[in-house]
C-alpha cells in the first residue's frame, strides 16, 4: 500500500548507475526509490523528507525498523551525518530526460535539470515531436518529484523548462500555477491557468487552481464567473460544482460582512469575517477583519492580523495602513506615524493612511503638551488640552487610548476638585482597561474625596485581584479600609458631648453629669429603659478611658478605632518590655 502510494517520490532507481550495493543504504523503504532531500532517524535509517512526513503522519515509528520516534529524532542526513551526506552526493546517476547523456553526482544532477543551457527548445530541434513531448513530460516528471518534496522553486524551473521546449501542453501551465500557488505568487498563477484553459477548456483542475488563486487576492466575484463558465463546459464534474458552492458562500460572507461593517454592526461583522478566515487566508478578508477590530477598540489582535498580512506581502499599504491605525489607538504614536508613511510610500493616493497620519499628529501634539502643562501644575490648561485630544482621537470604548486619556483627564479633574468628572473618565479608562491601576487608584481619591468609603472600599478590593502584590495599591487598600472603619467608629465626643479639643479634666466632668443621668439604676421602669441606659453607660466609659489616655485619645484622634487602638496599645507594651535598659557595668 505504501509503497504505491509514494512511487512517484524518490529518484527512480533505473537511473542510478552507482552499484547497488554501494546505495542499498540511501534507498528509501517507504517509495524504494533513492532518496531526495533525505531525512535521517536517531535508529540510522534514511528516507526521502516526503516519504517520511507522509507516513509519519499515521504511523509515528521507522517504517525500516518499527522504533517509536519524536519528531525531534528526525533531522537533515546533511547536517546529522555529514559523512553519510557526503557518500550520497557522490553516488553517480544519468539525466532521467529521454536523449539525455549527461551523467554525474547525484548532488549535481539538481543544478543540470535547471540550467538554463540544458534540455533547451534549440537543443530538442532536431528531435520527433513525440521525442520533445518525452523529455518535457520527463522534466515534468521531475519537477513532480521536486513539487512533492516542497522544492517549489525547482519544480517551477523544471515545469518552465518543460513549458520551454512543448509550450502547448495544458497540463505543463497547471503544474506550474500550483507551483506558483505553493509559492504565494497567486497572479502568476492565475495567468498560468488561465493560458491551461485555453489549451484545453476542458482541463477542470486548471479552473478549480485558478478560482483558488482568485480567492487568495479576495477576487470571490471573479472566481465564481470563472467557474459558473467551467461548468457549463463540464456540468457533471463534481469538483467544479463544489468549489463554485464554496466559493459562493464567501462571495455572500463577504457582501454580508462589508453590509455589517459600513452599517456599523461591528459585533456581526467580527462574526462574519472570523467565519470567512476560516476559510480563506486571503489578505483582503484579514485586513477588512483588522479593521472591523480597531472599529471596536480590540487592538491586539488588529496588529496580530496585519502582521500576518505583511509577514507575506511586505507591499501591502492597506495593511500598513490599518496598523497605524491600531498602533495608534494603542498609544504608540511613533510607531503608528511611521506605519501610516509607509503605506503612502507604497501607496501615495491611500487616504486611510493620509487621515491617519494627519489625526495621529494633531493628538500627539496636544496629549504631549496637556502632559507638559499637568508636570507645571497649569491643571485648566492642561484640561483643556486632554478633552481636545480626545475629541479628536474619537477612539473607541476598548481602544487602550481611550483609557490613558480619559485617565490622564481624570487626574486633572481630582487636582481641580471636580470629582464627580473625575469618577466619570476614570469610569471609561478602566472599562476599557479594567486593570488600569492608576485610574483605579485616581478614581477611589475621588470617592475618598466625596466621602463615598465604602465605594472606594470596594473598588480597591477589585484591584487587588489583579494587582495586589503591588506596593502602592496594598497602601491605597490598607487607607480605604482605615477609612471605611473610621467611618462606622463611635463619636466619643458626641457621647460625652463635649468638643474636640476638650481638656482632660472638662471630660472627666462631663462625664461624671451624665454618669449621674445615665447610671442604670436610675432606669428601672422597665427593662427596655434599663438595657438602654446600660448601653449609654458602657459607651461613655469607653470614651472616658479613650480620650482621658493621651496616647488613646491621639489615635483616635488620627481616625482609629476602638479595636485598631487597643491593637497598638497592645504592640507599644510588647515592644517597651522587649526593650531592655542599658545597665552599668561595674568590674
């Protein structure tokens, strides 16, 4: 079963004219035939790199001797037995072209099939015609070999070479367009299947090659003509019939996504295009993807998609242009300036890139100096200049620029005592960013500032999820607990009723009026009253002992409670008896 299944991708061993003997080692067990672009396992043994990915892919041991292998026991025989490589290249060989002499190491037969100089038009001249069909099926042959072990750019010389000396030949063109394809040069690929099916309008493959090749530059439109017109040529051939299907369903995803994106339903648009790149890896459906991202203020995986379009196309300008973009409304401004030249550069009259720049610029400019008046302390100046910046970004709730302006405005509405403006931006910073720490921290000042504690409480609660080894939000959380606390503490002056600065011996008498008022005995009409006064009477001790204690009453005074002053109360006595008096030494 194998070894028909991958006849074709060796070196036919007819051609070998070393002893086989001498190459008994370097036969592949998978397509017996000599090995091209070998693979060598930990076990010794070496196949074709073909051979060997195809049947590791469902049987993941050495097909020679049955050892289970990780693919990192695999290499190049080059590089992991140099020797063995050496004694491979050495092996001698004839040209497998009909009428061919040429003869020589089998590492040089590549560079024969290739040159230019040899198996010409001019050197065939003389030859039958069905001579000339022999030696470029020949090379076709080989360049099938090369196709098969990923040697795109061999087997494209070699189906050029073939196409050379029997140009009329539509199968020659279908081979190189897939060569073409493999290599992401989609237009010379259409440009070959198109001169296939004009040699033979019934060549389906070159239709189905060329509709593929279409789809890849996002041409859906023209890839369902192309095949709507195959299969009137050929209305049984079910290959034809199934790629039309599938390519219509992009070509309506597409019209659907594009409806969605310019209605600004950006939630289905995302949907329909995430379905279409599942599908298709044309560039022009990522880019539509990455823009539909920035529309929504997702900028991370905006700039992961039009990477990917410039990893494979570095003279794409769209998708340098919608990079900007993304850079942009994720506070590079630099980078975002120099994304959106290059995309004029490569496309001067691209006014996507053109209104980028120019918004970039004109925020960059005034977030820089509203920065410049907030380190002067010119707070309305600088107020001013951060609502102009964001009214020119118009970024979007998610975008990461829309939570550093609205932060950075925050701040300055704190310094100018508008809270409630300040609660509003630090709102939007941290729903577009909810682990902004500043804005968090921005935002509960306010809410200390407003006296809303228990809010402020809250919020650092939520904050130490995400950051509560940081130093400063543990400070934040430590006062706005302390706060919290002091708020619900008793008023100990209130229950004497004496003011704050009330000297210790006015306490003591305020307190022995009302201890005559208060003393339960003097409530016992029911025990209601009674519980009551008791109450009453229990406080105001707690606030005599407290405020008659000069080291209690500064606590309190500093906004700690009952049960925090007597913690320190507590750590003060430990720490007086752990420290020992130096006494005199006497000898």
């Amino acid at each position: 079963f194998f070894a028909g299944l991958w006849a074709l991708m060796g070196f036919p061993i007819t051609h070998v004219v070393t002893n086989d003997t001498l190459v008994s080692e370097f036969i592949c067990k998978i397509c017996f035939q000599l090995v091209e672009h070998p693979s060598y396992t930990q076990c010794t043994h070496v196949f074709c790199a073909s051979c060997f990915n195809d049947w590791y892919m469902q049987t993941p041991r050495c097909p020679t001797c049955n050892k289970d292998l990780g693919m990192r026991e695999v290499g190049e025989l080059k590089h992991a037995n140099p020797l063995a490589w050496r004694l491979l290249s050495r092996v001698q060989c004839k040209c497998p072209v009909e009428n061919c002499g040429w003869q020589g190491d089998y590492s040089e037969l590549s560079s024969h099939l290739t040159n230019s100089e040899s198996h010409t038009k001019a050197s065939v001249a003389a030859a039958s015609k069905a001579s000339v069909h022999a030696q470029a099926d020949a090379l076709k042959e080989q360049g099938n070999r090369q196709f098969e072990q990923r040697a795109f750019r061999d087997a494209l010389k070699l189906y050029t070479k073939a196409i050379s000396i029997a140009p009329d030949v539509a199968t020659y063109y279908g081979n190189r367009a897939a060569a073409w394809f493999m290599l992401d040069a989609f237009r010379e690929c259409i440009a070959d299947c198109q001169q296939a099916v004009l040699l033979d309008k019934g060549y389906a493959k070159g239709y189905v090659r060329m509709a593929k090749a279409m789809c890849a530059l996002g041409q859906f439109d023209k890839a369902a003509q192309e095949l709507e017109k195959a299969k009137g040529l050929q209305p049984a051939n079910q290959e034809l019939v199934e790629e039309h299907g599938r390519v219509v369903i992009l070509q309506q995803q597409l019209e659907q996504a594009l409806g969605a994106y310019h209605a600004e339903d950006f939630g289905r648009a995302r949907t329909l295009f995430g379905s279409m790149m599942q599908n298709t890896t044309a560039a022009l459906v990522t880019i539509w993807a990455a823009r539909t991202e920035v529309r929504v203020g997702i900028c991370d995986r905006a700039l992961r998609l039009t990477l990917q379009v410039i990893k494979g196309d570095p003279q794409n300008a769209e998708a340098y242009a919608v990079r900007g973009i993304a850079l942009f409304l994720s506070k590079d401004f630099d980078q975002s300036i120099k994304h959106s030249t290059e995309a004029l550069r490569l496309d001067p009259d691209l006014n996507e890139a053109a209104r980028s720049l120019k918004k970039t610029r004109k925020v960059q400019t005034a977030f820089k100096t509203a920065q410049q008046k907030v380190n002067v302390r010119e707070f309305e100046e600088a107020l001013e200049l951060f609502t102009e910046a964001i009214t020119l970004a118009e970024a979007p709730p998610h975008a990461p620029l829309s939570a550093l302006m609205h932060a950075e405005r925050g701040a300055c509405y704190l310094r100018l005592e508008r809270y409630q403006e300040c609660l509003e931006d630090c709102g939007i910073a941290v729903y577009a960013e909810d682990d902004y720490r500043d804005a968090w921290l921005t935002k509960v000042t306010a809410l200390h500032k407003l006296g809303r504690n228990a809010d402020a409480l809250e919020d650092m609660e939520t904050l130490m999820r995400c950051h509560g080894s940081d130093t400063k939000v543990q400070h934040y959380y430590e006062k706005a607990k302390f706060e919290v606390r002091k708020e619900k503490r008793t008023d100990y002056y209130e229950v004497l009723g004496v003011h704050r600065l009330a000297s210790e011996l006015e306490i003591k008498q305020a307190y022995k009026q009302l201890a005559l008022e208060w003393h339960p005995d003097k409530h016992t009409e029911s025990e209601e009253k009674r519980a009551k006064a008791e109450e009453k009477f229990k406080m105001m001790g707690e606030a005599l002992e407290i405020l008659t204690d000069q080291f209690k009453r500064q606590l309190y005074d500093e906004g700690y409670d009952k049960e925090a002053i007597e913690e320190r109360v507590k750590a003060a006595q430990k720490a007086a008896r752990e420290t020992k008096p130096q006494g005199h030494h006497h000898h």
